[in-house]
C-alpha cells in the first residue's frame, strides 16, 4: 500500500512538472500556457481551491469590465478573450507571512488569473504573481509558490 501511495504523489508531481510555465520560475508574474476550454480549467481551478478548504472571495471579471467600460473610457479589448482573476486566502499562510513582516499581509488575497488571447485563439493562460515578501519570509515565499504550483497543476489535469 505504501508503495501505491508513492507512485499516485510521483506521477502527480509528474504531470505538474509536465507542464512547466512559460515563464522563468522568478519572474515577477508566473505564466503557464496550455490548449484547453476556459470553462473546464476554471471549473478545475475553482475545485482545486475549494477542494483545499479555501474560499473564493471574489472573482474578477477583467474581459467583462474592458467590454463594458470601452465606450465610456475609448479603451477597446482588444486583448483578451476571456479574462478574469480568482481572489482567494489561506490562513495559514497568511498567519505564516505576517509574521515574517506585518506588511505581507499586501500579498492577500492571493490570486489566480486565466485568460485567453484574442491574437491566439485556442490557447489558454494561468498565472499567478511571484511572491517577494519582507523579513525572514523565504518559509512563506516558498509554502506560496508551492500552493499556487499546486492548484494550478490540479487546474490542468
């Protein structure tokens, strides 16, 4: 049985890895692209979040809002397809980060993003900031990517 377990967490982490970002591991943003519906990696994304008993506090509708503030503003969407971003928060890692440094807490919520392009159809975007945090915070920097790694990489399964 113990065996079993170790081969499902390795070929979990195999398809995490499967997927690498676009990006490098410390840009500033994190970006993964893959081919797949918006709506069922959302759905995936939203899942893995709830799934590990968090709570999305708020859905951003970026695409929506450029749709509907282009005739007042004279900014077109000529961006994005589908856009919008997934406001969560983990207490634990919140606690984790402001204890690091009080000032973390600017980290909160965490975010999600999924997109897609109007100048690439077909291809779908997850993306999430890289954390740089205050005090002695490599603990909680790293427990974050390993969070954000790990929704996104449930997201895409």
């Amino acid at each position: 049985m113990r065996h079993l377990i170790i081969l499902i967490l390795l070929l979990h982490t195999a398809v995490a890895i499967a997927q690498p970002p676009i990006t490098s591991k410390d840009a500033p943003i994190v970006v993964y692209q893959l081919q797949d519906d918006y709506d069922s990696i959302k759905s995936n994304l939203e899942i893995a979040i709830t799934g590990r008993g968090m709570l999305i506090s708020n859905t951003l509708h970026i695409s929506e809002m450029f749709e509907r503030t282009a005739a007042d503003t004279g900014l077109a969407n000529t961006i994005y397809g589908k856009a919008e971003s997934l406001e969560f928060c983990n207490i634990k890692l919140s606690h984790q980060m402001s204890s690091a440094h009080p000032a973390n807490l600017s980290i909160c919520p965490l975010t999600i993003g999924i997109y897609t392009l109007k100048s690439q159809p077909g291809e779908l975007f997850l993306t999430y900031r890289n954390p740089k945090m205050l005090g002695e915070s490599a603990k909680a920097e790293a427990a974050l990517i390993k969070l954000y790694e790990g929704l996104i990489g449930e997201a895409m399964e």
